[in-house]
C-alpha cells in the first residue's frame, strides 16, 4: 500500500499499527483542513496587508461600468472608444458591481481575493490530476507555500486581474494534464480562451501549452484526435470573435495598450534580479523541486507546464521592458506555477521513497522534505510582510479625490462637459462619468498611442482638435510640458496640472468671440448652420472650436449634430486627391470628432496625421 494516497488506510484490517499505515490513516484527516488553512491563510494575508486598490484596477472598473451603463468599451460615456486595457474578462466581472450597486473599488479588491485563493485549490490539484490520484499531504505543501506569499498576496488584493490571472494559470495546468490523461479538451480550451481574454502574454503560454502537449501525444505514440479538435476549436472560437469584435469597434488588432507602452523602459533585467534577490530561498526550493518533478513520470506534465508558464512571463515581461508598478505586478500571479513545482518535487520524493529500502521508516523521507521546504520558504516570504505592506502603490482613492477637486474647479468655472488631458485616468475615470478624459499617457487615447515617441504629432492632436479644459504635465505625461504651442494657451493651477487660458464663467477662448452666450443662446438649427457654413468655407479649425464649446457648455446638442460628420468625411476625401494632406487631415479631425470619435475614422486621421508629420528616424528615447 501507498503511504502516501489518503484514505487508502483499511478500517477491518487486524494487522499491527505500523508507522507506515499511521501515517496512512493521519494523511486522509490532514489533506483537507490543510488545503484549508492554505486556502483561508492566503485570504487573511492579503486582508492583513491592507493595500488600497491601485489606480489601474480603476481604469477596468471604470470601463466595466461605462459597458453595463450601456455606453459601449469607454473609460467614460462621453470618452473614446479605445481599448485602454489589456484584460477583457477582468472588465466584465468588475463592470457586474455597477448594476449591482456594490462599491466598486472594495468589489474588485475581494473579487481579486477569492480568485487568488481558488488558484490554491488547483495548485494541489495539479499534480493527482496526472494519475487520477486522491490527494496526499504532499499535495498541500505547495499552496501553503503559495499562501505565505506577501508579494501574491499583495497583487491579488490591489483590484488589479492578479487573482483571476493565477486561478486561469493554475486551472490550466490541472486541465490540460488531466483532459489528456482523459482524452478530453473542451475545459482546457475554454479556460486557455479566459486567459487570452485576460492577459496579453497568453499567446506565449498557449503556444507553451500546445508545444508540450505535442511531446506528450508523440511520447504516448497517439495521434491528434477529437480532444485536440475540441481543445483548439473552443480556444479558436472565442479568440477569433474577439479578434474580430476588437478590428470592429476598436480598429486595432492589438490593445492600444501595446502601442503605449513601444517607448516605456522600466529596466527588466533590474525589474527580474529584484525579484530574485528578494524571494531567494523560494525561488531556489521551487526549482530544486521542480526539476525533481521533471523525472517523475506521474510528476513531469504538471512540472513541465508550470515551467514554461514561468519561463513564458520571464520573456513576456523582458519584451515589454517591465512594469512601473512596485512589488513586481507581472510576476505576483505566477507563485501558484512555484507552488505547483513544489509539489512535483516532493511528490517525486515520495514516490521514490515508497520503493526504496531506506535506513529509516519510509513515511519519514516526504515528511521530512515537506517540512524542510516550509522551513526554508516560508520564513523567507513572511519577511518581506512589512516592505509589502509599507509600499501601498498608487491608490486609485488619491486620484479620484483629485479628479473630484478638478471638476468642482471646472463647474465654477461654467464648464458642463469637461474634457481634461490627465496621464492618471483610473481614479478620474470613475470621478469624471460625465467628461471626456483625454489620456495624455496613451493608454486610453489612440492618437497618442499611435503617435508615440513623434512629438510633433502628439503636439497637433491636442492643439489641433479642440483644446482640452485642462492638461496634466508631470509624471508620466511630462513630456506635454515641451509642447510650446500646445503649452502657450495654458497657466498653472499647481501639481503639473495647467487649466485653459481664459476660460471662466461666461467664457471661453474655443467658443465664437471667446463667448459662451452665443452658443446657448441659439438652437440646434443654428449651430448646424454655422458648422455647415464652416464646412462649406473650408475652415475645419473653427469648425472644430466650435464644436468643443458646445460640448463643453451645451454637450446635449452634440448629438443632433453628428449627421455632418459624412460631409466632413467626403471634404477630406476631396482634399487628399486634390494633394491638401494638411487640410485632409483637419477635416478628417472634424469628421471623428463629429462621428463621436468613430475608431475607423480616428485610424485614417492618425494615418494623414503621420504622413503630415512623420516619425523621427529615432524615437526621442524610452520613457
């Protein structure tokens, strides 16, 4: 008998009490209040840590809320339709608080909790799902280890994706070993489609998932079947709609996102080495037990799997140059694949030890190396509990209180819908629901995106489609603060934060004779009239102030003006071919605009925007 597998013990058998079937019978009492204590540990470790909910958790919250208040994938209603974020499934899991009526930063923080600790489950399960096993103590080991963890504990409380990011890496890892052992494949491909919907390095680890399957289907001479054909067909599907569904609303085949962050450097090989040096004895556990899992035959698909899902992260994040975030965001999901490795090792222990002629009771060997694993580990994780919790990020309460002063100061000022130029947008995104948040950083902005690291086109964008109410040039903005056209119609209002000059109440410099009463004091009619005297005139420029001064003090008209915006179309049409690139481009601005920031026609006026100011030949270095 197995010493190891619980519950095995026999209840008639008359034989002597040996050692070996004591430990048999303790092994099927201890599994599961174990996998509890892990379970339950890793809950009151992030509660005890106390981190607020960082401002990028808000950037999803704040589009899950503008979908369900049914104003489609914006950070705001009166926002563009760009897909500021890289986490799709996370944005309709935290959008669900809205309607709800729950408060949405403490819904993401528990949410992100709860998930982090179901990956523990599957983290035990990992290993047994090769054979078919039951658990054994062994088995629990690694999720203690996982729970003990400040820096998981740390991101799967911060609101952001960490927690539904580890629960989808850690099921998959249970999935795709036992739909194999099986010959099944559908749960594997849907929760491989859930990781693509919520993190952008899922390709790399799908790629890493069909590659070993492929070695596991030639070492077990069988040939691709109808398992393969479930697993790829689900994962296809869904991939495949999104595709289509991002080309259709967003006009990128990426997340803008990517196009952001092409010029951001934040140093991963210091990003990784502080990793390293900061978790070293669990690092170094994990992978002396991992590469013992790799010769166990019952061990090796789990212990594969959690490697390249590891080594998959390590490219992704030296690709994408790091992160800014502290406490390693990119890495924090991945301590449920150490926690799996981990248990392949000592399960390779046992194993051996179940058939060796040892010195000693055999039960003794996998006690002790369990012990010796948690001894070694977890005191060195615990240690890093204070610098975790001393280093509480950039919470998304900060922004939004300042977000909230920012509007207060633009109402006195007369200004109904504002549109502001912030490089924070998570906090603002869920203060500001009634604006416009222009995102100078570019994570939300597609103009900004796409123009990254070509200044002077960044420049055009935002002096010459309506000057925003107000922009932010600090920070990861700060670069906005060497834009001289752009800067000479602004002074400073303190904090890098620099407001519209001359707007206060009753006027405005956008509006007619920097007016706003004209503007009220007419209707609609009217305003189509002058915009389609503008348009008949060749003047887009002041078609386009005018049409920020009515969305800035009379945003309710906006909408009965959109039907122009064909007409400005066919006018930049009919620029281009007659050779105007400049005047093209301005009247594809002022179709956009009108077309309520359409993403199609946002792509062909960056496209004239980049041939009327073309890139540097070397981008003005990584920010």
């Amino acid at each position: 008998m197995n010493p190891e597998v619980a519950g095995r013990a026999e209840e008639d058998d008359a034989g002597p009490v040996t050692l070996e079937r004591a430990a048999a019978i303790f092994s099927r009492w201890m599994v599961l209040p174990a996998l509890g204590l892990a379970v339950l540990g890793s809950v009151l470790h992030a509660a005890l840590l106390r981190v607020p909910v960082v401002d990028d958790a808000a950037i999803s919250i704040a589009y899950g809320h503008t979908l369900f208040a049914g104003a489609g994938l914006r950070l705001t209603p009166a926002s563009q339709p760009v897909e500021g974020f890289s986490n799709p499934l996370w944005v309709l899991l935290l959008g669900v608080s809205g309607p709800l009526g729950i408060e949405a930063l403490a819904f993401s923080r528990w949410l992100g909790i709860l998930l982090g600790a179901l990956a523990l489950v599957f983290v035990a399960l990992a290993v047994p799902a090769t054979t078919g096993r039951r658990l054994r103590p062994v088995d629990t080991i690694g999720p203690l280890l996982v729970a003990a963890s400040p820096n998981y504990a740390y991101w799967i409380c911060s609101g952001m994706e960490s927690g539904l990011h580890a629960l989808l890496l850690a099921a998959s890892v249970w999935a795709l070993v036992r739909d194999f052992r099986l010959g099944r494949g559908l749960i594997s491909g849907l929760l491989l489609a859930g990781l693509a919907l919520t993190r952008p390095e899922a390709p790399l680890v799908i790629l890493a998932a069909a590659a070993l399957w492929a070695t596991w289907l030639l070492g077990a001479r069988r040939r691709p079947g109808r398992p393969e054909a479930r697993l790829v067909g689900v994962l296809a599907l869904i991939c495949c709609a999104y595709l289509a569904f991002r080309w259709a609303y967003f006009a990128h085949l990426l997340p803008n996102t990517y196009f952001a962050k092409q010029y951001w450097n934040f140093r991963p090989e210091t990003y990784l080495l502080g990793f390293a040096r900061a978790y070293p004895l669990p690092l170094a556990v994990s992978a002396v037990l991992g590469a013992l899992g790799l010769t166990s035959p019952s061990a090796r698909r789990p212990a594969s799997l959690a490697l390249a899902f590891l080594l998959c992260d390590v490219v992704f994040v030296w690709v994408v140059k790091a992160d800014w975030m502290a406490q390693w965001r990119f890495l924090g999901p991945l301590w449920p694949m150490l926690g799996i490795l981990v248990g392949t090792g000592l399960c390779a222990i046992a194993e051996r030890s179940s058939r060796a002629s040892l010195p000693f009771p055999r039960p003794l060997a996998p006690l002790l190396a369990c012990l010796g694993a948690l001894g070694l580990a977890v005191p060195a994780e615990l240690s890093r509990f204070d610098s975790a919790r001393r280093d509480a990020g950039f919470p998304a309460t900060f922004v939004r209180n300042n977000a909230l002063r920012l509007r207060q100061r633009l109402r006195e000022l007369g200004v109904e819908q504002a549109r502001v130029g912030l490089a924070d947008i998570g906090g603002a995104g869920l203060a500001l629901r009634s604006d416009s948040v222009l995102d100078v950083a570019g994570l939300a902005d597609y103009a900004i995106a796409v123009q990254g690291g070509n200044f002077p086109a960044m420049e055009d964008y935002l002096v010459s489609e309506g000057l925003p109410d107000l922009v932010d040039a600090h920070g990861p903005s700060g670069h906005v603060g060497s834009f001289g056209r752009l800067m000479r119609h602004y002074r400073p209002i303190g904090g890098g934060v620099w407001i519209l000059d001359g707007l206060a109440p009753g006027r405005d410099p956008r509006c007619p004779g920097g007016a706003v009463g004209p503007v009220l004091g007419v209707d609609v009619a009217e305003l189509r009239h002058q915009l389609d005297g503008f348009i008949e005139a060749s003047d887009p420029g002041h078609a386009i102030d005018l049409i920020r001064c009515i969305q800035a003090h009379r945003p309710a008209s906006f909408r009965e003006l959109r039907s122009l915006s064909p007409r400005a179309a066919e006018a930049s049409i009919s620029a281009e071919r007659a050779g105007g690139l400049e005047w093209a481009l301005r009247f594809s601005s002022l179709a956009t605009i009108l077309a309520d920031e359409n993403a199609h026609l946002r792509r062909r006026t960056e496209q004239l925007r980049r041939r009327l100011f073309p890139p540097p030949a070397r981008p003005p270095g990584d920010r």
